[in-house]
C-alpha cells in the first residue's frame, strides 16, 4: 500500500511538472509573436519603414494632413500608437503632415476691436497682443494696425496683434498768466481748448460782463489738459492793464 501510494505521488509530479513546462513554453511561443508598437510620429516616411520593419512591422500610408507640430513630410500621427503591444506583422497605419495650413490675414483696419476679434477667430487665428496709442483721425477702439498686416500669409492658429486708437490724444496747456484779464476772455479761450472752468466771485455784486480774473488755479506755468477744470476767482474791482 506505501508503494503504490509512492508511485501515485511521483506520477502526479511528473503530470504537474509537465503542465507547468508546457504553459511557460506556450507563453514563450505567445511573447515570440507579439511586439510592442514603437514611435514613429516626427520621423521620414523611410524612417519610419525602417524603424518598423525593424520590429517586424509593416508601414502603411494613410493620409496627408496639416499639422502645426510636425514638420513637412514626417509622420504626424500614427495608428496603433506608440506603446501598444500587438501581433508581429501588423499594418501600422500613418498620417504624413503637410505642415501648417497658410491662410491670409483678414482685414480689420477701420473695424472696432471687438469685431476685429470675431472676424480672426473665425477664420482660424488668434488675437496676440492688444497695444493703444492716441490717433486724431480715428475713433476711439477703432483697429488702425495690424502685424501680421492685412493679406500676409500666415500659418493656422498664429497670433495677430492688434493696433487699437485710443482716439485724439488730449492737447496739453501751458497755463499763461490771467491775472488782471477779463474773465469772459478767458472763459471762453479756456473752453475752446476743452478745458472747465470754474468762476468764483470776490465780489458781493458780480458781473461777469465787467469782471475781472484775481487768480486762478492751477497758477501760471501749470500744465493742463482737456478735461481739465480751471478755477478763476474773479472781481470787478480789479482793471485791466
């Protein structure tokens, strides 16, 4: 009885260890057949075949697209990708980039830069950057520039900046001496270079017609612009000279 249960051990080892010899051989034979997927993408299309063929791969062309990422004429995008691991022989399908798509700068010269922005971004640009600056023959948000300028050529998805008026610039004043002048003329200089004024009486009776400037601030030398406001204190007993 201890013998045969003796023979019926070794019997079941011999069986056990042939199975476990042939799962390692089937996974051999398995692992032999199967490659992972290498990266392709930024390479010739000649490369590309030999870097495939390499790792028993077939290269097959897909298409033509544009890309922004890859240069002219290398691979842009690659199917399976990179990584994955399939059955040796297998087709790796590839995409060969065309380079940017070139487009022309739309024109946007008198437009407000709200609608400059939809007008780029619609035909597939962005806007960069945004610079003010004062212009007398243009209104305020109105674009006055571009760069790239309008019908240049450019590559898809670039960036257009934008020259935006801020509108007249204000003109600015060297304030003179008003002492002792007529505050109506004054008033109405000031007023024409689209400066305030402000008048305040030192008299208990005032006149504007027959008044006269005692001081005003911002004093003599003062520099102001449109906008502005002067204040001129005024007096009826003070004469011209």
């Amino acid at each position: 009885m201890k013998k045969l249960l003796k023979y019926f051990l070794i019997a079941a080892a011999i069986i056990a260890g042939g199975a476990v010899a042939i799962n390692f051989g089937m996974l051999l034979v398995v692992s032999g057949r199967q490659v992972t997927v290498p990266d392709v993408r930024g390479l010739t299309e000649a490369e590309a075949t030999e870097v495939l063929e390499d790792e028993n791969l077939r290269y097959e062309f897909r298409m033509d697209a544009y890309s922004i990422e890859y240069p002219e004429s290398t691979v842009a995008e690659q199917e399976p990708p990179a990584g994955r691991v399939v059955k040796r022989g297998r087709k790796v399908r590839v995409t060969l980039s065309l380079g940017g798509e070139f487009l022309d700068v739309p024109y946007c010269l008198g437009k407000a830069a709200r609608a400059a922005r939809i007008t780029l971004e619609r035909a597939g640009l962005e806007v960069g950057a945004v610079s003010r600056v004062a212009s007398s023959r243009s209104y305020p948000e109105e674009v006055i520039g571009t760069e790239p300028q309008p019908g240049m050529p450019v590559v898809k998805g670039s960036r257009v900046n934008l020259l935006v008026s801020t509108g007249p610039a204000a003109r600015r004043v060297l304030l003179p001496d008003f002492r002792r002048k007529s505050s109506v003329g004054v008033k109405l200089r000031l007023e024409r270079l689209g400066i305030y004024v402000k008048q305040s009486s030192l008299d208990e009776d005032f006149n504007p017609l027959r008044s006269y400037v005692v001081l005003h601030k911002p004093p003599r030398g003062a520099v102001v612009a449109r906008g502005d406001t002067v204040t001129l204190f005024v007096s009826s007993s003070v004469a011209e000279r």
